[in-house]
C-alpha cells in the first residue's frame, strides 16, 4: 500500500478520536464550566455540546442539586460560660456555577468555618436553658447569616439544623434527674387526677342507684295503691251489683205475688208466717197489728173446731 494513504488514513482516525474525544453531553441537573485558554468562556447547560481540543477546556463540572453537608460537633461556650459540642447540618444549592468555580477556594470547607463561627457568635449571646429551647430561632439566625455570606460564591443556603447539642456530663446528669422528677410528677398528677375522676364515676354511679331505687319504691308504692283503690271500687260495684241483685229480686217477688192476685187469706197466711218468725226471737214485748189479730183468732177457732171433731 502506499505510504501517502496510510499516513492519510493514520490522520483521519487521529482526527476521528479528537473529535470524539472532544464531544460532550452535559447531564441533566449538571453544569460545566468552561475556560479557553486559561480564562473563563461559558458554563454549559444540559444538552450536547463540542469542545475546541487544546485551546477550551472543562475547568469545573457542578452539580446543581441541592447538597448536604454535615459537619462534625464544634466547642461552643454560652453566656453562662457553659461549654458544649454542638454539631450542624447545612442543605445548599449552587446557583451560579462560575461564581462557585472561582468565588472561593475549598467551598465546602469554608461553609463549614463560617457556620461553626457564626454558630459561637449566637449561642455566646444565650444561655445554656435559652439554647437548649431555641433551636428554630438559632437555626433561622444560622441560615440567613450564611446565606447572605455565601451568596458571592453562587451558593443559596436553603435550611440549616442543630443536629445534636451535647452540654457537659454533669449537666446532662442533672437534665436527666430533672427529667425523671418531671415524668414522676405528671404520673402522680395524673394518678391523683385518675382517682379523683374513678371517685366522681362511683359517687355518680351510687347517687344514680339512689334515685333508680327512689324511683322503684315510688313506682311500687304507686302501684300498689292503684291495687288497693282498684280493689275498693270493685268490692264496691260487686256491693252495689249484689243489693241491685236483691232489689231486683224483691221487686220480682212482688211481681210475681201482685200477678198471682193472692186472697186476703193468703197474705194473711204470709203475715202469720212473718209473725212467728219474729216470735222466735228473744224480744220480750211483741206489738200485733190489729189486722193479724183478728187472723190469730180465726186461727185459734180453726183449731178449735178440728180438735173437737
């Protein structure tokens, strides 16, 4: 083969790999930043994108995420003079890709000096109980301090949060037995509470018996009056029914003698009957009507004449 053609041949696939050594494709929630010839030319955005071998070159991919940076405990001292190890957990964004490429040197580390100075400026001005109680209000402080510090380097600091405070042994001792009185006095309050409601249910409870046997007896006592009353008023209309009954009968008797049409003899017959069953009594003194007088001697003569014959 010719040498001319290898040698051609040799350039074109040196060219081929430059070419394709010099595509890029940005990915998305990423950005590149560019320098040609030493100097800053652009920041690259998501897509596809060729890069002029030799003379651009990447200078800083950044990724534009939100990112967390958890720093380690740092010695802070309160206005008490009590010393504690407070660690910080700091979530930011990158903003601006070439403000964070040449804003400043070691981003990260410098977040990190300037929370944990801004950090013992804050807990300095308050005391120990003060700190232990605020953390929003540190927090808050925290973040707009290091947002408007980090604002020239292209990062945005979205939240900031006091991970764990760890005041001295002693004190933490001292919390714990606060905190085992303070559990033990909300389980007597509560215990009291307790028994003093179970004491209302069951003088509740009692008093509702109360008045459930009040109410009984009434009702029974009720009741048994409309028992005796409805008693009287039949015994009554049975007394009634009954002289009704012996009236009625009476009246029928006479009825039925005034239907007969009786003889003088015999009502005269009827008032002698009457007459001896008064006589059987133990009266001493017995009044005779004259009528059945005159029927005593016509009795006596009767008798008379039948013994004679």
């Amino acid at each position: 083969m010719n040498p001319g053609i290898i040698a051609l041949i040799v350039i074109v696939v040196l060219l081929l790999i430059v070419i394709i050594a010099n595509i890029k494709i940005v990915p998305q929630s990423k950005a590149y930043v560019i320098e040609r010839l030493g100097a800053y030319s652009e920041t690259w955005q998501t897509g596809f994108h060729v890069k002029i071998p030799i003379i651009e070159r990447v200078a800083k991919i950044v990724s534009l995420k939100e990112q967390v940076a958890d720093f380690p405990p740092q010695p802070v001292i309160t206005k008490d003079n009590v010393t504690m190890q407070i660690d910080t957990v700091v979530f930011f964004q990158i903003t601006d890709p070439k403000l964070y490429t040449y804003g400043v040197e070691a981003p990260i580390s410098a977040i990190e000096n300037l929370t944990a100075t801004t950090l013992r400026n804050i807990i300095g001005d308050l005391e120990l109980d003060h700190t232990l109680t605020s953390r929003d209000t540190i927090n808050a402080k925290i973040r707009v301090i290091l947002d408007e510090a980090t604002d020239p380097w292209g990062i945005k600091v979205n939240r900031v949060e006091l991970k764990n405070i760890f005041p001295p042994r002693e004190i933490q001792d001292a919390m714990e037995k606060q905190m085992k009185a303070e559990r033990e006095r909300r389980e007597a309050i509560l215990k009291a509470e307790g028994e003093k409601a179970s004491a209302v249910l069951v003088a509740e409870g009692e008093k509702e018996a109360k008045i459930l046997a009040a109410e009984a007896d009434k009702q029974s006592a009720i009741l048994r009056a409309e028992a005796v009353k409805e008693a009287k008023i039949r015994e009554s209309e049975g007394e009634a029914q009954a002289i009704l009954a012996i009236q009625q009968a009476k009246a029928k008797g006479i009825e039925l003698i005034n239907a007969s049409n009786p003889g003088e003899a015999t009502l005269r017959m009827r008032s002698l009957e009457a007459f001896e069953k008064a006589a059987d009594g133990k009266a001493t003194k017995l009044i005779i009507p004259s009528d059945i007088q005159g029927a005593v001697g016509v009795a006596a003569a009767l008798a008379d004449t039948v013994k004679n014959n």
